[in-house]
C-alpha cells in the first residue's frame, strides 16, 4: 500500500491527457537546439513527484528514474530526465505561467520548495 493517498497523474491515463494538455501551455524557457526531453512530461513528471510526496529535485529525479518505459512513453518521454536537468529547467522556467495552468481536480499549482529550488 502506497504510502500517499494521493494517486499520481501518471498513474491515472485518463487524467493524463488532461495534464499534459495543461502543462503544454507553460513557456519553454530552452533553446530549441538542445532540447532532449518534451516539457510538458517532463512537467507532468514533477508534478507527479510532488502529489506522491517528492520534496527535493533529488527526490523527483529519483522518482522519474522509477518510471517503467510505458509510463515514460505516456509522458512522451524515451528516458528519464535527470535531477540536474530538471533543476536547470526549474531555475528558467516562468513560474507564474505554471502557476496559471490549473484545471480542474488539480488545484493551483504553487510555488513549493521544488519550484523555488
């Protein structure tokens, strides 16, 4: 039994869509040229982290890396970013833009200990 009682996005495919679609509004802050990873999943991935319980990128890396190849490809992601990666692209991103993509069941997104770093 998970020790949450919250059940993350990724877990939930039908809620999935939804919060990718959301989270594909935020701004990407990277250069196009170097773009490894899709952010939306990458995004999606964090937040799931955090409703199951990650308080550090170290955290949210680690659970990224859990992430079986089907869930990853539900993110449209081929690998797991790494917690360096995802530090780099929290320290870029508009936090006020993520802040504005709620949607219903979601709740507003904050600005917690992940986001400000």
């Amino acid at each position: 039994m998970p020790s949450s009682p919250i059940t993350d996005p990724v877990a939930q495919p039908d809620r999935l869509g939804e919060l990718l679609d959301l989270l594909a509004t935020v701004p990407d802050p990277r250069d196009p040229r170097g773009v490894r990873y899709r952010l939306s999943g990458m995004l999606a991935a964090a937040v799931s982290a955090v409703l199951t319980g990650a308080r550090s990128f170290a955290a949210i890396g680690e659970w990224a890396a859990d992430l079986s190849a089907e869930q990853l490809a539900r993110l449209g992601l081929a690998t797991s970013p790494e917690e360096s990666t995802l530090r780099k692209l929290f320290a870029r991103l508009d936090a006020d833009a993520l802040d504005g993509c709620s949607g219903p069941g979601y709740g507003p997104a904050r600005r917690s200990s992940v986001a400000a770093g």
